[in-house]
C-alpha cells in the first residue's frame, strides 16, 4: 500500500536535513519512494512526486541544495537542505512560519510516522549514507500541534482531497457537520487552524482544529480540487481567525538554543555577564508566547512583561497540581 503524501513529504525532509553529504536521487528513491516500481510509467511517475515535494517542502522554507553525490563524477547529482542556510539567525520569520518549519520534526515524532522514518533511514544507512541527528535540532518542534485531526487534515491537503468532520461551535450547543477542501494548515494566534473553501456555504472558511470534535473523514478522491491561484494560507487565517493583542517579550535564552525565537527576534543580545543567558525580544499574544516559551523547558525564561510571566508560572502550577 502507497505511504500517505505527508509521510513521504517528512521523510524526505528528515533525509535531505540530516545528510552530511549530498544524497543521489536513486538512494532518495530507494529510501521514500519504494512505491514506484523502476522502469516506465513508474519513473515518469517518481519523477512527478519528487519535484512536486521539493517544491512543497520549498514552500514551507527549506533550502534545497543540488550537488554532486560522487566525489569522482560529476554528472551524480545529489540533495541536501544545508542547516548552515536554514538556521541563519538574520532571515526573520514570522511566528506561524516559524511553527511551519517546525512542523517536520513534529510530524515525525507522531507514532504512526516514526516507524516509518526509521526504515527511511535503516535504507540510505545501508547505502553508506550517514546522517547526523544533530542537524535535525534545527527544526526541534518549537510549537506543537497535539489536536488529533491535525494528522488527517495534513495528509489530505498534500492530496488535496475533500474532508468532512463535526465542529463545534463556541455559539452553538450540537457539532455540525462540515464538508470542506482543505487548503491549508495556520497557527495564529497560538492555535492551529484548517482554512480552506466549505463546500455548503460555497466559501473560504477557517476552522480551529480544537474545535473538531470526531474523526476527519476524507471523501472522494485525490487531486479533486485547486487551491485558487495565490492564495496565502497564513494571511486568510489571520483575517479570518480571532486576533488577540501582542506584547512585547524580553526572553532570556540559553546559548545554542530557541533557533525559532532568534530566527523572528526583534533582536538578540548575547550574554554580557556570568549567567550565561542571551536576551531575545519577540512579540505576540501573551498566551501563544507562554506556548511557545514552556515548549523549550528550562532553556528559556521570561523576563518581561510580568504578564507573561505570570502566565508560564500559572500553567506550570497547574501541570504540577495535575499531576500530583
């Protein structure tokens, strides 16, 4: 059976970033795309899905690098996503961007995903391909996304495939059904949202996945619908999904860490006393910043405004209570 689009799309990613040398297509091949047999109509075939994830993975922000694969020819043309380009600390991202590169190594850890990114692996290792896990840390998962429709609604973006679910109004006292095609996955707002076109309302709707309350149903087949030509899924969410207020927060973040953070900081200030601590000042709503700071553990601590502050204490009080 064909291994879901978003699990081949998190393997290659995993594969290209943690490559310390350019990987040849056919070991790529070998290891993501065992379901296209060689020969005929399934190399045309293979051909289509490779360039069409290299372009999905470019459009999340990965930098895909073409070189050769063979220190002796050439004409071997291999792939890599260097983690030298992908964690420059100047390029500025915004937060739900941010969470999208994040999002790889999210996915990945998923239970039905990790056993299958571990063949992906055991596969290019036996061809001599060596991985270093420590390249991965770019893309340590910052922002979660733990709503269990998350995983259905990603898959059938990448096969742009109708989905129908319950959702559950804050208005409304019953769930509805709704049928929809899913253009996209957004976190605004510090909540993760589906945006795409309702197909009984015949318009574009944003769906916080919260708020789905039974499984995500795909209907008919693949590839049955277009997204509209430039449509940014981050700006529809954000203009169609609750705003909140921002406030300015000053982090203090330890050295090698919080590459999400730097990467969208405002500035950054490296450790002028014996504490050891970099100074990162970001801005965002004081609940999606308490998300995003209690990710990182002990590696990051809020030093103002003392509203976020109280906030990340609230939440650890309560994680402590619960599980007492």
């Amino acid at each position: 059976m064909a291994q879901p689009r978003a699990e081949r799309l998190m393997n290659l990613h995993i594969l290209l970033l943690g490559a310390k040398r350019f990987i040849s297509k056919d070991a790529i091949r070998d290891a993501c795309y065992s379901e296209y047999p060689r020969g005929g109509a399934g190399d045309e075939a293979f051909e289509r899905a490779f360039e069409r994830d290299k372009d999905a993975l470019r459009q999340i922000g990965a930098v895909i690098e073409v070189g050769s694969a063979d220190a002796f020819f050439d004409d071997e043309i291999g792939y890599r996503i260097p983690t030298e380009q992908t964690s420059l600390p100047e390029i500025r991202f915004e937060s739900d961007e941010a969470a999208v590169l994040g999002l790889a190594a999210q996915v990945w850890q998923h239970a039905t995903l990790a056993k299958a990114t571990g063949r992906a692996l055991a596969k290019l290792k036996g061809q001599g391909v060596e991985i270093d896990p420590s390249r991965l840390e770019v893309v340590a998962p910052s922002i979660s996304a733990d709503e269990p429709a998350f995983e259905p609604l990603w898959d059938a973006v990448g096969k742009r495939r109708q989905v129908s679910f319950p959702y559950q109004r804050a208005t409304e006292t019953q769930p509805t059904t709704r049928r929809v095609q899913p253009w996209g996955l957004a976190r605004s707002s510090g909540r993760w949202y589906v945006v795409g076109f309702d197909v009984d309302r015949g318009a574009e709707r944003v769906f916080r996945l919260s708020r789905i309350v039974g499984p995500v149903r795909a209907t008919g087949k693949s590839g049955a619908y277009d997204v509209p030509p430039g449509t940014d899924v981050r700006a529809v969410a954000r203009r169609l999904s609750p705003t909140f207020p921002t406030v300015r927060a000053e982090l203090g973040v330890r050295p090698g860490t919080g590459v999400a953070l730097r990467r969208r900081a405002e500035s950054v200030a490296p450790a002028t006393d014996a504490s050891g601590w970099d100074t990162v000042v970001v801005e965002g709503p004081v609940h999606e910043l308490a998300d995003e700071v209690l990710t990182y553990g002990a590696d990051v601590v809020v030093q103002a405004p003392q509203a976020l502050r109280d906030e990340v204490v609230s939440r650890l009080h309560s994680i402590v209570e619960g599980s007492s």
